[in-house]
C-alpha cells in the first residue's frame, strides 16, 4: 500500500505496493469495462473517517466524476446490481454482510458496470473521464469490488481511532433521532453495523446495540475494518491510503500526492471544497 501524506500509526503501514495493478493478470476472466469505466476510483475506509469529505475533494477535479443516485454513497445502485446487502433498511436488507469475489458472477460484473457506467454518462462533465466512487460500507466487500473491477484504483481513508469513535456515538444518537434507528455490530469479525428500528432491538445484546452501546464495541468496529482492508490489499497490488488528519491539515498538499498516484493533474491551491480545520479536535469538547 502507498500512503499518502504522513504516517504516524500503522494498521495499514507496511504495505508497499497498490492495490490492482493494471491489466492485472490474476482477475482471470472479468470482462472488459465501457470505456468511461476504465480505472473507477473507489473511497473505502470506516463510518466517520472522512470518506464523504475526500469525495467531495476528489470530485472537485476537473477530470474526476463523484457519482451518486439518490445518496451519496450509490447504496441504491450498489443493492439493486448486486444484491450485495449494505445495512440500509430502506433497500429491505438491515444487515451488512461480507462478499467475496464468487459472488461477482458474470451476470452479476456485467448488470454493475452497466448500471455505473449509465449513471457516470449522466453525471459527468466535459472533461471529467474517471469515475469516483464513495462507501464505508465496502470494507468487508473488496475481494467481491476487485472482481467487479479489476483495474479500479481504492483509496483508503484512515482517521485516528479516538476521533472514529466519537464521531460515530454522535451520528447513531442522531440517525435515533431522525428515523428511529439503532445499529449493532455482529460479533462476527467480517460483519458491518446492522441498521434496525428501535421497535426490533429489544432482544439484541444492548452492549453491541448502539447509541448507548460499549465504547470497545466501536473500537473493535475500528479494528476489523482496518484489518479486513490490510488482508484485502495484502494479496493484492493496488492501494493508495490517505490519512484524514493530513487531508484537513494540509489539503492542498495531500491532493497533489493523491492526485500524482492517481494519474490526473495535480490541482495545487485550486480547491473547491472547504474544509473546517477544527473537525479533528472536537473529540475532546465531545467527552
């Protein structure tokens, strides 16, 4: 894996290499992409680690499409191409469950890409010909996501664990508010949050139920997902890690990197999106 920026913790350290070569050989028998597809850009990392954030950064550049349907991280599309299930009650699949590169059936590669490539014609501009994509909720997907697209390039969001946490007991207390939901984390290592209404979580463990759930539980949510990325990419040759901290401290720099790996112009100061500089240190207002 290559990081972007400074590096100070090291779940994902010592990882040297990208994450899908190019023409990547070992991809056997995946069909050849539209060509507005080539080389899709996917943001992974966990819930609050600034993957919206790095989206919007990436979309501003004149020649990446940050691609939607009605949200932000294409979950309708995502469920309705693959069936993949990504913890959204609304698409009738609550849970978060793991898939791997078997599930990437020829059907199912060729109804993605289709749908994708339908969306980034619809979206882009003139000029904008790499595709971007965002979702925290691909973590334990990626096997099943480099099947789907074996020349993509993954970026990797990374944010401190403490800011993580908080961050992420703040969001469930509000989506409690707003729709009446609560999310657990499954035992299983390789399982996601599972999206529930209130009325259906009496008989979940309430340490794992969120809010008001064990503080190690979002902890070790932090952990698995790291350590489900470094397996991922560990087998593999295509990777690009940004540390969050970096991308709100120095944006113009860490851009210039991430946009250097990624094959497009570098930008410099010419940034759209702002960027409050503060987002790292709420954590201790927040305790």
């Amino acid at each position: 894996m290559v990081w972007v920026g400074r590096c100070r913790f090291g779940i994902l350290r010592g990882l040297d290499s990208f994450f899908f070569s190019r023409g990547d050989s070992r991809s056997g028998n995946a069909m050849i992409a539209p060509a507005s597809l080539q080389r899709p850009i996917f943001i992974v990392g966990t819930v609050r680690s600034g993957t919206t954030l790095l989206a919007k950064c990436l979309g501003d550049h004149p020649e990446i499409c940050w691609v939607h349907d009605e949200g932000t991280e294409m979950s309708t599309t995502w469920h309705t191409a693959t069936r993949v299930s990504l913890g959204v009650p609304r698409l009738a699949c609550e849970h978060c469950l793991p898939a791997d590169a078997t599930a990437a059936t020829d059907a199912v590669r060729e109804q993605t890409r289709s749908a994708f490539d339908a969306l980034f014609r619809q979206e882009r501009a003139a000029g904008e010909h790499r595709f971007l994509g965002k979702n925290p909720h691909l973590w334990n997907k990626l096997p099943f996501l480099k099947a789907l697209f074996p020349d993509a390039e993954l970026v990797v969001t990374s944010r401190d664990l403490r800011s993580t946490v908080l961050s992420t007991q703040f969001l469930w207390m509000r989506l409690e508010r707003q729709y009446n939901v609560r999310h657990y984390l499954p035992p299983e290592d390789d399982r996601c949050f599972r999206c529930v209404s209130v009325a259906n979580s009496a008989d979940l463990d309430p340490a794992r139920l969120f809010p008001g759930g064990k503080v190690t539980v979002l902890a070790d949510y932090w952990l698995r997902a790291h350590e489900a990325i470094e397996r991922a990419v560990a087998s593999s040759s295509r990777a690009i890690c940004v540390r969050h901290r970096d991308l709100v401290e120095d944006a113009a720099t860490t851009l210039d990197h991430l946009h250097e790996r990624l094959g497009v112009k570098p930008l410099g100061d010419r940034l759209d999106t702002e960027i409050d500089v503060s987002r790292n240190q709420r954590w201790s207002v927040l305790l």
